[in-house]
C-alpha cells in the first residue's frame, strides 16, 4: 500500500519578514541625521539572507523567531555606525569618485563569480537579498572604510621572541620537568618524551618567532620578560604549566597579513573613539 508523505517546509526569509512590523519615524539619529525604516530595511533584508544561508536557519521554529528582534537591534546598530563613517567622510572632504566606484562594483563582481557558487549576479543578489543600488552602497561604504583604514599608522616592524615551550597537565608534573632540566638532561629529548603539545613536542618544542597577541596572555607575559638563553619557570595557562625558554628577540617585519590584521584593529580602536565623540541614540529597541 501506498504510504503518504509528508513535507515541512523550511522556513526561509519571507517566513522571518512575515514577523516583523515597520516601524514608522526615526529608529535612530546619528548627529541629527534621522535613520528611518527606508534606511533600514535595505540591511534588514540583507542580513536576514546571509544570516539564513549561513546558520541553515529554519524560520518555522519558535525558537529561531524569538532571536529577530535581537538579530534587528544588532543590524540597526550596524546601519548606525555605517552612517557615522559616511558623515565622517564628509566632514574629512572625502568622496568616492564615480570612477573609483564602477572599477571596485567590477572587481568585487568579477570576484563574486569567480567564486562559482553563482550561475550569475542576479542570483548572488537574490541570494543575499541585495539590489544593484544596494550593493553599490554596501561597495562606497567599503572604500570609505578602507580609506580610513590605510590612514592608520602601524608599524611594519614590532618586537618578537623565538621560543621552545615544554607543556605538562599538571604542576607536580612541572616541578619534575624543573628539576630534570636543572641536572642537566636535554631540551629536545624531555621535550619529545613530556610534552602535551603535539604540534612542537618532535621538534623541541620550537614555536617559531611570534609578537604580540599570537598567543595567550600568560604564555605571552612570561615569553617577553625572559631574555634569549633564559628559561621560566612554571607557567600556568588554560592548556597547562609550560616551561618557556627565548632562543632569540628582536624586531621583525610584519607579513602583510599580520599587517592588514593590524591595520584593521587601529582603525577599529580610532572608529570607537569617533563614536564616543558622536551624538547617536537608538531610539527603538525590537
């Protein structure tokens, strides 16, 4: 006998938009300037694809509905700190040239379907919810926010150490660690045979050169204050008590990824300055 099937759609977008309201009037001001619905709602239907592709969100379950108005706060704020950067490119006579606009809508274009995920670009915009216009909004924020960026000063040097770190569970394990060391038994071998660190334990315990915020902040602390040939004592971190010892210290350059990385954090530091500077009210809250 035939048996019946049954299907539950998945909700998609238009099943999260069905359970949300317009809001007349200002939703925020930044400086004065009013952001109303019109201003939100391009970003609204953007983030809600993205969100959805992302998270294989289904909008039937209650408890994925229930997260909306959180999900609509944080893109409200997101549109708010958009609007503070183009009112700071103005303020700075900073103006995305025609020009500067058509060339990166081609490049960013090109690289969209160079991805091959799309048969086309209508279907990338259908598939993040996104307009010509829109998009081309989202490609000006993007120069602007990159112009500030590249005005950030950062180093291309910073200083690094080169250390081996031997890494035991527990701190009676340490103490024995302290004392072999201390009579004299070698580095790479009590490395191979001790440590819990997988990744370095065949090859001495050797990290390599690293700066700054490469690695977590006790391990970090201890590693700059030893000078090269010093050895630390126990040091307690999440993964355990390592034994850190400084084969070397001094400036490097920065890869240009490391360089971008922080590039990005100044300009992230100097925009949370600009917005404690700025006059911005949210005035509703979904």
């Amino acid at each position: 006998a035939a048996t019946a099937v049954t299907t539950t759609t998945v909700g998609g977008v238009d099943v999260a938009l069905a359970t949300i309201k317009p809001v007349d009037g200002a939703l925020a001001t930044v400086n004065d300037e009013e952001i109303t619905w019109a201003d939100y709602e391009p970003e609204l239907l953007r983030a809600l694809h993205v969100v959805t592709a992302q998270y294989a969100v289904d909008w039937n379950q209650t408890e994925n509905v229930t997260l909306i108005p959180q999900l609509q706060d944080q893109i409200l704020q997101n549109v708010a700190d958009r609007t503070l950067v183009r009112q700071l490119a103005v303020q700075e006579g900073f103006v995305v040239t025609e020009e500067q606009l058509q060339t990166r809508i081609i490049s960013d274009t090109n690289d969209i379907m160079a991805s091959g995920y799309f048969s086309s670009f209508l279907q990338y915009e259908q598939e993040y919810g996104l307009t010509d216009e829109y998009f081309a909004r989202l490609v000006e924020d993007e120069l602007i926010i990159e112009h500030f960026t590249n005005q950030q000063t950062v180093s291309r040097q910073e200083e690094q150490v080169h250390a081996r770190h031997i890494l035991v569970a527990t701190e009676e394990e340490g103490k024995a660690l302290l004392e072999r060391l201390a009579a004299g038994e070698d580095w790479v071998a009590l490395a191979a045979e001790l440590s819990t660190d997988t990744g370095s334990k065949d090859s001495g315990g050797d990290l390599g050169w690293f700066g700054r915020g490469a690695m977590v902040e006790a391990f970090e602390t201890a590693a700059f204050a030893l000078e090269p040939g010093e050895t630390s004592d126990l040091v307690q971190s999440d993964y355990g008590y390592h034994v850190i010892q400084v084969l070397e210290k001094g400036m490097k350059d920065l890869d240009d990824t490391t360089y971008l990385a922080k590039q990005q954090e100044a300009f992230e530091t100097w925009f949370q300055e600009q917005k404690t500077k700025a006059t911005v009210n949210i005035a509703v809250q979904f």
